[in-house]
C-alpha cells in the first residue's frame, strides 16, 4: 500500500442549556473514513454518544480487505462499549 487518506465526519448536538441562553455542544456522532491507496474504503470508525444507543455499544469498527485488483474480498464488523 502506498500510502491511506482519513477524512473525519461529524455530527454536533446541544448537551445542557442555561437559562442565559448558553449552551455546551456535545458530540453525537463521529465517523472517521479510511481509503487505501486506490481510493477503497479500508475502515471506518464511527463513535456515537451514548443517548443515541442501547446497550452501550458506542464505538463500532468496519474494517475491509481487497485483493491486487482492489476487489472486496471480506469486510469485518467490531462493537465496543466505550
């Protein structure tokens, strides 16, 4: 592989609001992309907080691998409570 490309999405919310109108801006979902050198995505980390799931499951990894011709050859997916 010659070299990777990342690329960090996100997607903000309000945690807490005052009543003077302040607000604290919380994280709630980020996904961070990973391409190999052919422009395929290799994985994909995406980290959701945690009012948006059950169970606990806030970190979910999507991993893939290619063969010479950049053809999928098997993906794998991971859970993870953070």
């Amino acid at each position: 592989m010659i070299g990777s490309v990342y690329v960090k999405v996100g997607l903000f919310g309000i945690e807490s609001c005052s009543r003077n109108g302040g607000a604290t801006p919380v994280s709630l979902l980020e996904r961070d992309y990973e391409y190999n050198s052919l422009g395929a995505i290799s994985s994909i980390q995406r980290n959701m907080h945690s009012s948006l799931v059950q169970g606990g499951e806030t970190q979910h990894t999507f991993s893939f691998t290619y063969d010479a011709f950049n053809r999928l050859l098997f993906g794998i997916f991971r859970t993870m409570n953070t």
